[in-house]
C-alpha cells in the first residue's frame, strides 16, 4: 500500500485513537474547554446493535458481529497448542459496549505497587479521586464512591434466586460475606455492582460521549482505522487513517492520544516505527525512536469454568423456564427497566485467598446462573450453572508483535498463558474451591452430571481440563509500560518516550494488571490522564 498524498479531514488541537473505555472519556473531557478542538477516531461503528444495550443481551451477541475484533493467540503451548479467542469490542464504546458490566476497581495494594515503582501520582490515595469523579453511584457519595459523574454505577435491579444459593454455600464453607467489592479490602463473596443506568448498560459511549457529541468543538469519526502516526521533526503530527481502499489523514496541533487498547496501542506504535528497531527493520519499517518495551509485559487473567446441568426454572438458557418467562421479562423491561433482561448474568461471585500466607486475594469467583462455555460460542440444550475462576496477579508475561506490516491486520498476540507453574497452581486452587461450593448443603438436590471434569476429578484430571479449556477473561494489560525507568514505554504522565506529542491513554499502560476486572481502572486511567493533559 502506498499512503500517497492524503487528503486531510483538518486539524485538530488532539487527535484520540480508538472510542472504548478511555477514548470516549479523553474525547468528553478535552472537549468540555470550548477553545479546544477534539477528533475521536473509531475503527467500528456506532452502539446501534440493541443486544448492546440490554444486558443480558451480551452473551447472545452472535461472534462473527462487526462489534467484535475476534482476536486469536498464536497457540498456547501450556494450553495443549490452542488458540486462544481475544474478543474487543469494535464500536463505539469499546469493550465497555460489550462485556458483563461488572465494576471493579481492584485493590489499594495494586495501585500502591504502581507508585513503589517510582510513580508516586499513581497511589491508591491519589487514583482514589478519579474514581469517585467518574462514578454515578446509586448508593450515594461517601469516602469511596461519587455521584453525578458519567458513569453509571448501580446494583442489580434483578438478582437470579440461583445467585442467592451460590453465597448461601459460600457462607455455608465460611466464606466471608461483602456488601462491597470496592473499598481498601475486597475479601468476600457478594453481588457486584455493575455499570448501569436505570438498568440499561451504561457504556462510556453512553456515559461519557454520547453527552458530549453536539458540541461543535468534537468530531467523532466511525469507520476510520488507524494506520500510522506521522511524525514531523520527532513531533507526532497526526494519523493515517481508512480501509483497503483509501487513506486520509487527520492533523493534530498538540497531541495525538493512543487509546486502541492493549493489543493494537502497541500495534500502532510498532507500525509507526516506535519499538524494538531489530523488530521494525524485519518488516522493513522506519525507526522513528528505538523502544524495546513496546509489546512486552503482555498480562492477562487467565480463567477457568466449572459447568453443572441444573434442572432448577431458574437457570437461564434454552430451557422451558427461560423461553416460558421470556414475554414477561420484555415486558418489564421496556417498561421499568427490570426483570431478567437486566441482569448480567455474571451477577455475583468473590474474592479469596487460595493461601492464607496471601495479604490480599489472589483468586476471583464469578457465579452465573447459566450455561456459559467457551466464551458463550459453545451451546448446551437445558439449564445449568457455572463458576469462573481467575488467577488475579498472574506471573506469566507474554507480548504483542506485528505479524506483518499490514495496518488493517491483526497483531500477533502471544499471552504465554500459565508458562510460569505459579499461575497453574492458582488455578487449581481456585477450580478445587468453585467444586466445593458446588458441593455445599445449598446446592443438594439441584446440580445434575458436570459437563466437564467435576468435583471427583483428580489434580492430574483437572489440570489436563484446566490445559484443554482455560482461556482469558478478557483483561490484557501491560504492553505500553508505564514507569520511572529507561526501559518503560510512556513515562508516569502516558507520554511516550523518545518522541514528543504522543501519549498511550488504555490498559495497555498498566505496570501489573489489577487484581480484578479492569474497565473502572481504564477509566480512571483516562480521567487522571485528562487532567495531566490539560495541565500541560
């Protein structure tokens, strides 16, 4: 391909790569300032699927939609050669318009780690504001939580009777209880809170910049994927931007902003001649600025599911009581907001310590009322329940390359999943766990066969399910490395180093992936990063 000369859509005071879950707050907090001009580039489309909005429409979301990246890893070896699936959301919104809505901030312990490392701005005193300042928290303001912020934070308007007996038989093993994951601790079992609002998703894109598109200083540009940063005297300049068949630019007067998430941010950057130059010149790319850190240090959760057949009405499926309910739940949804259709199904779960020497919990439980396998692709006739397990501070580091130099090409995504024996032993623990609450007095009665290895199973029969089914549950972090030091890609302000007028504003700036999901600290990340760009 061959760039030519562009034609240019104009020129901007900053250019936003990618409206997930940190452009589209970059996009409404740049852009409240009248006198500043603000492009939003998004590679899909608008949010217009309704199952992107109703809850529980998520799983059902068919996987060849246009929404969906539909990423694969190059194969796993400790996962017997697989493949493994890597969804992102591909629309406005980001993965924040299509995963389970759960709002996680993980631990004080993780954001105080970041500043031991020499970014004492990224405390847990420091990031705790920016939290507070995005959150519309039902519950109301305290210490903790916000409220008039854009982002919907509510608990569940409807809770599965099934997710009420998965922490009875928590309780039943004397596990903790907790009415909130999101304060200093999170040890625990309970229901999350999720990010809705009047029980519909609240996306960033519904959040943050569906408030902020009439105003006259914001384009925001669908189907534009981005190619390459152009650079002018070691200043980025501006992005390329199309599809197979045209070109166009897009100029930027202060600064571009990277906000593609943890696999294409690196992606870019590689493309625009920013990382390992041994690695550039092998796809006969410029070096702009030699920076070996970009792509490495790929982290990710890696999660295990125990299934059960359950006969219970309950269950959420293709079963009689699902189908049966169906005209009732459109009903009170439409009309309040309510009933099933407002769940996320993934409506509870915890937070433990596989060993009690941990000081925080090094493994997370996530409880769903339903028949969940293989990221939703696989189906199953009848109802049935199943329990997520995750290893929180994984040891394993992978890393995202180019497979080509190919701008409209996927990257070369290696997690190197459990290739440190730490991450295997966690989640052994963890499988062993979800099997014991599943054997607990309040399930008695209720769960049928294990469609896969069950609470018989021996270590060596569950690890060999672990290595046959085990996957992401969609957390990647790491790939643009925020630090104090020389080897860090974007330094503690998200600049990146070696060039000027370019910063990295995702999860990919992550030192240590967070000890929970990670759509709250994305947009945390963006809000702190909005004040640090307009504070110049």
């Amino acid at each position: 391909m061959t760039e030519g000369d562009p034609q240019s859509i104009g020129e901007f005071d900053y250019v936003i790569v990618g409206a997930g879950s940190a452009g589209c707050v970059l996009a409404n907090r740049l852009s409240e300032d009248p006198s500043v001009t603000v492009c939003l580039l998004e590679a899909g489309g608008k949010d217009k699927d309704p199952l992107i909005h109703i809850p529980m429409g998520f799983p059902f979301v068919p996987s060849w939609t246009p929404d969906n990246w539909r990423f694969e890893t190059v194969p796993q070896k400790h996962l017997n050669g697989r493949n493994g699936y890597q969804p992102r959301g591909r629309v406005l919104g980001g993965s924040s318009s299509v995963n389970a809505m759960i709002y996680i901030r993980g631990t004080k312990a993780d954001y105080d780690r970041w500043a031991a490392d020499g970014m004492p701005d990224w405390s847990y005193e420091n990031v705790l504001p920016y939290f507070r300042k995005a959150e519309d928290n039902t519950r109301g303001e305290d210490g903790h939580h916000g409220v008039a912020g854009p982002l919907g934070v509510s608990d569940l308007r409807f809770k599965n009777p099934l997710s009420d007996v998965f922490l009875e038989a928590a309780a039943q093993l004397q596990f903790p209880a907790t009415d909130d994951f999101n304060r200093e601790r999170q040890d625990g079992f309970g229901y999350y809170q999720v990010t809705q609002r009047d029980g519909r998703r609240c996306s960033t894109a519904k959040g943050y910049l569906e408030p902020a598109a009439s105003r006259e200083n914001l384009e925001v540009v669908t189907n534009a994927q981005a190619k390459k940063v152009t650079f002018d005297n070691g200043r980025a300049s501006g992005v390329l931007f199309g599809d197979r068949k045209s070109t166009r630019r897009v100029n930027a007067r202060s600064e571009v902003i990277l906000s593609a998430g943890a696999f294409q941010s690196p992606q870019l950057l590689l493309l625009s001649g920013i990382g390992p130059g041994d690695d550039l010149r092998e796809h006969s790319i410029e070096v702009v600025a030699e920076r070996n850190g970009v792509g490495k240090n790929l982290q990710d959760h890696i999660d295990w599911s125990a299934l059960y057949k359950c006969a219970s009405p309950h269950s959420i499926g293709i079963n009689f009581g699902t189908i049966a309910g169906f005209l009732s739940a459109v009903s009170a949804y439409r009309k309040r907001g309510e009933g099933y259709l407002s769940s996320n199904i993934a409506e509870c779960g915890g937070f433990l310590k596989t060993d009690p020497s941990e000081d925080e919990p090094d493994v997370q439980l996530i409880f769903l009322p339903a028949l969940v396998d293989d990221h939703g692709r696989k189906k199953h006739i009848g109802g049935g329940v199943s329990c997520h397990a995750c290893v929180l501070r994984p040891k394993s580091r992978g890393d995202v390359r180019l497979i080509n130099p190919d701008p409209l090409g996927a990257p070369r995504i290696d997690p190197q999943f459990l290739s440190d024996e730490y991450d295997l032993e966690r989640l052994l623990r963890g499988a062993r766990i979800v099997h014991r609450v599943f054997s607990a007095p309040a399930f008695e009665g209720m769960l049928g066969n294990s469609i896969y290895a069950g609470r018989e199973a021996t270590d060596d029969e569950l690890i060999e399910d672990i290595r046959n089914r085990a996957d992401t549950i969609y957390h990647p972090v790491g790939t643009c490395r925020m630090g104090a030091d020389d080897e860090a890609v974007v330094d503690p302000h998200l600049r990146v180093n070696g060039v000027n007028g370019l910063r990295v504003v995702d999860a990919s700036i992550m030192p240590y992936l967070i000890s929970g999901n990670t759509n709250a600290p994305v947009i945390m990340i963006a809000e702190k990063a909005a004040d640090m760009i307009k504070a110049g």
